[in-house]
C-alpha cells in the first residue's frame, strides 16, 4: 500500500512529465489543504481563488525541480501556495503597510500543549515545532506565526506591539536562533 | 552590499535562512542572502530545515473545497492554447466552421445594426457514420440550450455528452448530456451565454452519465458552429 506521501510525491513525478490526469488528481487530493492555506493568507475569497490558480500554474511549471529541493512533498506544496498568497497579499497592499492587529504581550497567552490525539496525528516536524514554540515568549511566537501565515513584515510587526523596527528585528532574530537550538536538540 | 553578517543583529546566517523562510529579509540583504545560498550547502539544508518547519504551522489551517470551476480556469491558463489529440484531429473542421461563422458574422453587420434582439443560434451536428442528426438551438430571451434528435438511434448503454468550445483553442467546457429521449433543455449560465455565439459544440460519446474527469474520453461524434439562421 502506498501513503499519501509516496502518492502526492508519484503524482508530481508525473506531473513533471506533463501528464494531466496526474495533474488533476494531483490537484483533487491537495487543492482543499492549498485553498485553505491561501484564505488563511489572505483573508478573502477571491483573491484565494487567485492566488490557488497561481499556485497550480507554478506546480505545473516547475514540478522537474521538486527533486532538486529536498522538501517533502506537501512542505513543497504548502511553501508554493504559501508564497504565492503572499505576493498575491503584497501586490493587494502595495506600498501601503496592511493594518495590522495589536500583538499584545500582557494579552497572549502561550498556546496550550497539544493534546496526545493531536500529536499521534500531526508530523513530527510539527509536534517538535509545537513544543519549541511554546519555549518562546507569546508574543513573540506570535510574531513568527504572523510572518509565516499572514505575510507581516518588520514595519507591520512593529506596528502590531508598538516596537521599533530593529528591536523587533533583533528580538525576532534572538527568538529564531533559540527556536533552532530547541529544533536540534 | 550588505549581508547580515555585515550589521550588529543576532544569528549571522543562520538567523537570516529563517528570516528568508518567513519573507522578512530586507529587499538588497535578500540579494545577498540569495548569492550565498547558491554556493553554500549547510545555508540551503538550514532553509530546506526550515521550510519544513514552518509549513507544520499551517497544520491547524482548515481544509476548504475551492470553487468546483476552479480547476477548469488553471487548465484553461495552462493548457488553453493546446489542445488535447483528441481535439487536434478535428480541428480542420472547426476550422471550416469558423469560417463559415465569419461569413455569418460579416453578413450580420452589414445587413443589420440592431443588436437589441440577439438572435436564436442553431447548429446541425450530424454524424453520417451513425445516421445520427442532432439539432442544436440556442435561445437567448431563456438562456436555453436545447437539442433535438432528428434522426439516428442513441447508442445503448452510453451516454452522449455536449461540450462548448467558446473559442478555438479554448478547453471544452460540458454542458451536460444530450437527452434519450424528447427534447434537451439546458439552462445556461450567462458567462457562456455571452460567448455562445461563433462558439463550437460538438458531441462526444462517453460512459453512462457522462465524462467522469471533465474531459472528453469517447469518440467526437461531430462539431458544429453555433450561428444565426435567416428565418
């Protein structure tokens, strides 16, 4: 029996080969996960629907190269709709800096230990980033978590706490190397 | 040019593969950044470490079903100007009805300048094989489809599927399936109805209840081009 991995990984073997059946049904079994990815960036529907159309030209366009890059398959797929609802996001907020919500640090709280159902289901990866995150000062996860999925730059961080630009630089960089020794333990 | 090994901010290199994970990098650090990822291997395994990391973020991300049109607009992007064998073999046909249109089109403007009244579409789709002669008819004021069979048998345990090509080289879009029996009626939304005159139907003969994948997988029994009538 074959996993999801090894299927979605032979579905864009083929697809770099230009077969559009795999295509498709590389596209039926990872274009809800994608879709989500791409609202949760930008926070509209249309603009998603774009930048999934984005997403799907790039896989076809550049599925040779998924081997030369050593992500897993949904790493790689996930960082393409990622990337591509940023730009789409960007482009939307062009020069302006997007509001942004207040990131808070008497308000947040460090998010709860995942429960031992969630950890059998979720990756490794993302247990192990789970609990190294949890390490990091709230707000300051927060800030990560902004970056990865909203698209925040530094300017919108400093913002959202009311910090200037290279302290939140530098506290960001700080929390990011400590984030990576926790990883590599 | 300065790298981030240039400033007084923590983490060197290291700090900056994350920074160039999460898009925070600076726009000409960025350029740096990218010159030293092509050469340096330890760089690229820490931003490879990294992207998968960070991709585990969108774990709690809901799954959501986009739109059911959606990948037939990435197709029409990807693969709109080839099209599929299938479509290529009949393509001298298409051609000669779109001629045949054009001469339509141009007697249409220079016998009359009303365009209030869109007029109805027909298009005769035969297939001399099988003596089998359906009639296509469009009608505007409803935003109809219908066809009719005038003559042939429907072919036992299979279906026969309508497809619109509103432009050649566009992908062939399924309007549904040509009744057994008695007139077909097919409402049709109004972003084909705009581009169904001058647009190709042809018929495909497919499995029961139609293509299953969106594409045409049986024999292209015929091709005809939707045009006005003089009545």
């Amino acid at each position: 029996m074959t996993t999801p991995q090894a299927e979605i990984e032979d579905l864009i073997a083929r697809t770099a080969m230009g077969d559009r059946a795999a295509f498709r049904l590389l596209y039926d079994r990872t274009a809800a996960k994608l879709f989500g990815v791409c609202l949760r960036v930008l926070n509209d529907r249309g603009l998603a629907e774009e930048a999934l159309q984005d997403v799907y030209c790039k896989i076809w366009a550049r599925a040779g190269q998924y081997r030369v890059n050593g992500f897993s398959p949904m790493t790689w797929l996930i960082t393409l709709a990622r990337n591509a609802a940023i730009d789409r996001r960007r482009r939307r907020d062009a020069g302006e800096r997007a509001r942004v919500a207040p990131i808070d640090a008497a308000e947040m709280v460090a998010d709860p230990a995942p429960g031992p159902a969630q950890q059998a289901e979720s990756r490794s990866e993302a247990q192990a980033l789970m609990s190294c995150m949890s390490e990091l000062p709230p707000e300051r996860a927060e800030m990560v978590r902004r970056a990865y999925l909203e698209g925040a730059t530094y300017a919108e961080l400093s913002d959202a706490t009311g910090v200037k630009l290279n302290t939140v630089r530098t506290w960001l960089r700080r929390s990011l190397m400590q984030l990576r020794e926790c990883l590599s333990r | 040019m300065s790298g981030p090994e240039d400033t007084d901010l923590p983490g060197g290199w290291e700090a900056a593969a994350a920074e160039y994970v999460l898009g925070l990098l600076p726009e000409d650090e960025l350029r740096a950044f990218e010159a030293r990822l092509s050469q340096d291997r330890d760089l690229q395994q820490d931003v490879e470490a990294w992207s998968e990391y960070f991709a585990a973020l969108t774990d709690p991300v809901e799954e959501v079903a986009p739109p059911p049109q959606l990948l037939r607009r990435i197709e029409d992007r990807l693969f709109g100007r080839k099209r599929p064998s299938l479509w290529q073999q009949i393509l001298p046909y298409l051609l000669g009805a779109v001629a045949a249109a054009a001469i339509a089109w141009a007697a249409m403007f220079s016998g009359m300048l009303d365009f209030r009244n869109e007029p109805d579409l027909w298009a005769d789709l035969e297939t001399p094989s099988r003596g089998l002669v359906l009639l296509a008819h469009y009608a505007p004021e409803s935003q109809t489809f219908m066809m009719q069979r005038e003559a042939g048998d429907y072919p036992a345990g299979r279906s026969l599927e309508i497809w619109m090509i509103p432009e050649e080289g566009d992908t062939p879009i399924s309007l549904g399936l040509v009744a057994e029996d008695g007139l077909t009626q097919i409402p049709v939304p109004q972003e084909l109805a705009a581009a169904m005159d001058g647009a190709a139907i042809a018929i495909s003969e497919e499995e029961p209840g139609g293509s299953p994948t969106g594409v045409a997988q049986g024999p292209i029994l015929s091709i005809a081009q939707m045009a006005p009538r003089d009545e």
